[in-house]
C-alpha cells in the first residue's frame, strides 16, 4: 500500500512536483502520465526517497525520514529510466545487490540472500545469465536484471519509472506483462511512468496526469484519456479507440502536413 | 516457467514473497567472493618478495647465513645465526626494516588506489588525487628547509612535516569542495583536489628555489620516493595508520561494488553512498598521507596494482580491495629490490623505478577506459 499526501517537490528553488495525491493499494498497479517536465520521475523519486519533499508518502502505513535508507529499501524497489550497469560486473552480483538493506551493512549476503536471488533469477529467467557480464546482455536482458534487483529487496511498493524507454515493442511488452504478472502473484503495489499512452492504459487500474508538476486527473483509463484531455494536457491531435485491454490512443497527422506528403 | 515466489500475506495483512528459501536453489548461485586460494597466492608472493628483499642487498652475506638468521628469531626454532654483528645489523637494522616498509607502503598505495577508483567511478584515479602528493610535499620542504641540520640524523620530524602537510592539503580539498547545496559530489572533490595540489606545488617550489643547492638535493631525493632506512622508526610510525586504514577499505569492500551502480541507485537499495564515499576517502586519504610520510612520492603503484588484479581476478571489489593490499605489498617490495640490484651498490630513486614501469601502464589503461567509454 502506497500513500502519497500533498506532496511537492522544489528542486533549486523551482517547485517540480506540487501538491500531489494518490493512493496505491495492494496489487494495483497507478500509472503515471504526463507530458515532458510535468514532474513525473521527480514524484517517483520522491516515493523512494531520492529528493526531498515536503507532505506525506506513507509506505505500508509508515513514514520514512531522509536517514532511513535501508528500512525504507525494504518498503518500496526502485526501477530507474536510465540505470547504470558497471559493465562488467556478472548478473548475480548485480541483483544481490539489491540484497544490500536486508543483510549486515558491511558483511556478506546470508544462505536467505542467495536462495531470494536465485528465485528471483529463475522467475525472470535469468538463471542461464547469472554468470555472465551485464555488458554481454541484450538491452532486454538488461531490463530483467534491473527489474531482478529491485524485485529481490521484497518490497511491497514496486516503482519504475519508464522502465521500457531503451526497449523494442517486444522486449517492452515482456517486461511489462513481467511486472504485471508479479503485481498480481505477489500483490505489489505498482507505481510506473510510461511514455506511451495506450501501454499505459492496459496495464494501470489508474492514471495519473502530471501537469506543470499538479495532479491534473486521476481516475480509470477510459476515463482519463479522452480526446480532450489528449489534447488538453499534451497538446496533441489524437483519436481515441476501444481496445481489447484499454482505450487505444492513436496520434493524427495534421491535415497541413498530410496535404503536403500527398501534393509531392 | 517455474514459480519460486507465491503471493502471501504476512499477520499484518502485508503481501510478501513467500520465504521458501529451502526449495529455492540458493546453492547454485555463485556470487563473487575471495578464494582461499587468491589469499595463499598473495600471502605466497608477499613472502617471496620479503624474503628476496631480505636475502639481497648491497653488501654481499652469504645467503645460508641470512636464512640462518632469520631463522634464529623464530620461536621454538633453535637455529643460530651464523652472522657477526655487523652482518645482523645489515639483515635486522636495514634490510628487514626496508623490506617491511616497503610491504606497508605498497600494500597501502596499491588498496588506496583500488579505492579511490571505485569512489570516484574513474580507472585512472590513484592515492593522490585529492593533493596528499602535493601537501606532503610542502610539509617535507619546509621541514627540510627550515628544519634544524641537526635533525637529518636523528629520528626525522620530516615524515611529521610530510604528514601534516598531505592532511592539511586533503582537508583543504574537502572544505573547498563542498557544493554549496549539498554532499561533494566526486567531480567538485576531484576539481578541488586539482586546484589545491596546483596550489601547495606552487608553494613548494617557491621555498624551495629560493635555498641552495644541498637543500634543493634533499627535497628532491625526498620527492622521487625511497624506502632506505636505519632501523624500525618508519615502520613503527606508520603501521597504526596502514593498519587502521587497510581495516576500514577491507570493511567497505561491498560498498564499493554498490557504489559502482551511481549514487541514486545505491540510497534505492539502502547503501548510504555519500556516508560510504566519505569513510572510504578519509581511510584511504589518511593511511596513504602516513605512506608517503615516510616514503616520499611513489607514483603509479595505485594504478598497476589494482588494474592488474581487475584484469586477473575479475571487477568485484570483494577481491580487488583484499588483494591489492597483500600484492602492492610484494609489489613494492620488489621494485625497491630492483631499485638497489639495477645499478648497484648505487640506488636508483624508487619512484623512478615505478614511473618506468607504471607510465606505459597508465597508457593501456587510458586507451581501455576510453575503449570501453
């Protein structure tokens, strides 16, 4: 369970984040959206506790200060937009890391350590990869691994913050249908950023709409993305269609530009 | 594919994974960790290279009769030693003292340097990076300069002076290089370092360009780096330092893998990576400024050793930190071997016998690191 109560974020002095609301209850999953800038990641980082904000974000009912790292790792798992992978380092390695607030802070990962990251291998089918560098990984392999490593602090609260910009459609589909599928097994509460839209709205229960850094709208998918609100929040022409899983927002060309392409 | 973590729910009515860690093939996993046998291989060449340090040297014993002495000094082992005075004298009061300082300070350049790769995320990083060179080399000068004659004989206060400098010159790259608005990040600490070293050289060179020439010969006989020495007085003042300091970088050594993911990542998983930066770089800082106390400046020890662990043993600092300590230790001990045995009986400058060998080091790595970049 994620709460998150009238929570901004100012960061050098300009207010990204401002006043923002919402709730995540066990196995949902919030979507959040929002044009360029409107404070998306920032709110995710918050809810980690990576900048500091003023307002509440309840983990599990608790609050964590700023000081509380490690009990707060155990609370919510972080997948970022951009991770960095040492190169060299091998795939175990890596997720243990993710083991870091559950053992001695300077000693080594415990026999429960090891067997918690070698489920979490094997459910995502990295075992056959464990031994190998991140360097030799494909980008979707990667993204396993960093979803891997947040999913071995056995957190309640999973964030991820576009967590398939780096991705083909298919490596993104996985991963997400991935993280979908632990939501429902193991009743996290899922908080994620996406780009796109009509991925966005198969997989949340909610949405969110950040804009200029407020909470815009937040409700059911085909409530939320209507033409208008498309339009409204991201200035774009779209034409929103019934889908199998959720509303299909599809871009429009404008009519000035396809009168040029036919013309030549 | 198999299901390993089942939804559950805790008393408190929380989900969790299901901790089934006895059906889980936690055994199969094999996370980096030291080897015994990486410890034996270490421990096997530090000896060697001691014992090598110990048997050589300028004056020729009969090598039996060194071993003989050594040998007399071990407990319950009733050997004679078939040295005269003077002989024991050379192996107890010159050569065994220099072989073990050798061994404290290389082990304490090579782990420093380990270290600051893995703080400062950059390859090329070495002990000297945030100005202990620079400051050490102020405090020498002055002490050389202005330091009564008297005491270049007896017990030196130049690896005081030498000391107090490299902390004064670190201690002035942290407060210059603090942000304004939070933690030091690595660049502005690594830009502070660069200006307060710039800094402490200029000054440096300035008292010293104004002495005459003996004096100038001194400092710079101190600057190129030596490990002579009549007795255990070096050894004894900086082993507390060396040992406090290897203590801290061995108990870190985890932290630097997790370091090696970014900041925001590492606090994402609970490592504080600012409070693990500082411990690392003040241990690392502080164990190094006592090295060069009593060494003067010995270049590219923290390059070639750590990089050439990497290579052999793989990135994870579990190994690299332990290991560079017991390897930069024989290191160092042989170079200074190769430093008396060269040009014999006359001595080469031991920071000249490291630049030689660490200079095109430095190259491959630099091309690595811009390869892999």
């Amino acid at each position: 369970m994620l709460e998150v109560d009238d929570v901004s974020v100012a960061l050098g002095g300009t207010t990204v984040v401002s006043h923002v609301s919402a709730r995540v209850p066990h196995g949902a999953w919030l979507g959040v959206v929002g044009p360029n800038g409107a404070g998306k990641s920032t709110l995710l980082r918050a809810v980690v506790g990576l900048v500091r904000y003023e307002g509440h974000i309840r983990l599990g009912g608790r609050e964590y200060g700023p000081g509380e790292l490690r009990a707060r790792a155990c609370a919510v798992a972080y997948v970022p937009q951009r991770p960095l992978l040492p190169r060299s380092m091998n795939v175990t390695d890596y997720v243990l890391l993710g083991r870091s607030a559950h053992h001695s802070y300077l000693g080594p990962e415990t026999a429960r350590d090891l067997s918690v990251t070698a489920g979490v291998l094997e459910r995502l089918e990295l075992s056959r990869l464990a031994r190998r560098a991140l360097g030799e990984l494909s980008g979707g392999e990667q993204q396993r691994a960093v979803l891997a490593r947040a999913l071995v602090q056995e957190a309640p609260v999973l964030v991820m913050d576009e967590p398939t910009t780096s991705l083909d459609i298919g490596h993104a589909q996985l991963v997400l249908e991935l993280a979908d599928q632990l939501r429902r097994d193991n009743g996290l509460s899922v908080l994620c950023s996406l780009h796109d839209l009509t991925v966005a709205a198969q997989f949340a229960d909610d949405l969110l709409v950040l804009s200029g850094g407020r909470a815009a709208l937040l409700g059911k998918p085909a409530e939320v993305l209507t033409e208008a609100n498309v339009k409204r929040f991201f200035g774009a022409s779209v034409e929103v269609l019934p889908g199998l899983a959720g509303p299909v927002v599809s871009p429009i060309r404008h009519a000035s530009s396809l009168e040029v392409t036919r013309a030549t | 594919m198999t299901l390993t973590a089942r939804p559950g729910l805790d008393r408190a009515g929380t989900p969790h994974l299901r901790k089934a860690e006895a059906a889980l093939p936690g055994r199969e996993l094999f996370p980096t960790r030291l080897r015994a046998w990486h410890i034996a291989a270490g421990v096997l060449f530090l000896l060697c290279s001691l014992l090598a340090s110990v048997l050589v040297g300028p004056y020729h014993l009969p090598p039996a009769q060194v071993l003989a002495a050594l040998a007399s000094k071990i407990p319950l082992l009733h050997v004679r030693s078939g040295l005269g005075a003077l002989g024991n004298a050379d192996v107890w009061q010159i050569r065994a003292p220099s072989a073990v300082l050798g061994g404290l300070v290389g082990a304490m350049l090579a782990v420093a340097g380990a270290s600051y790769q893995g703080v400062f995320a950059n390859p090329l990083a070495d002990p000297y990076l945030l100005g202990v060179a620079a400051g050490a080399g102020l405090g020498a000068t002055v002490a050389i300069v202005y330091g009564p004659a008297a005491w270049a004989s007896s017990l030196s206060p130049l690896p005081i002076a030498a000391f107090v400098g490299a902390v004064a010159a670190v201690a002035a790259t942290f407060t210059l290089g603090r942000s304004r608005n939070g933690p030091r990040s690595p660049a502005s600490l690594v830009l502070a370092g660069v200006a307060v070293a710039a800094f402490f050289t200029a000054v440096q060179t300035f008292i010293a360009q104004r002495q005459n020439s003996g004096d100038l010969e001194v400092v710079y006989n101190w600057i190129l780096g030596g490990l002579s020495t009549a007795g255990w007085a070096p050894v004894e003042l900086i082993a507390p330092y060396v040992a406090v300091s290897a203590a801290v970088l061995l108990a870190c050594r985890r932290l630097l893998d997790a370091l090696s993911v970014g900041d925001e990542e590492a606090s994402s998983f609970g490592v504080h990576a600012d409070r693990a930066r500082l411990v690392v770089v003040v241990a690392a800082t502080l164990g190094t400024a006592a090295a060069v106390s009593v060494s003067g400046l010995i270049g590219f020890v923290g390059i070639i050793v750590p990089h050439t662990i990497r290579l052999l043993a793989g990135p994870s600092y579990r190994r690299i930190i332990p290991l560079s300590l017991l390897f930069g230790a024989g290191f160092l001990v042989l170079a200074n071997l190769a430093a008396g045995a060269v040009l014999s009986p006359e001595q080469i400058p031991l920071g000249v016998v490291t630049a030689f060998l660490g200079a095109p080091f430095f190259l491959v790595v630099l091309r690595q690191s811009r390869r892999m970049g």
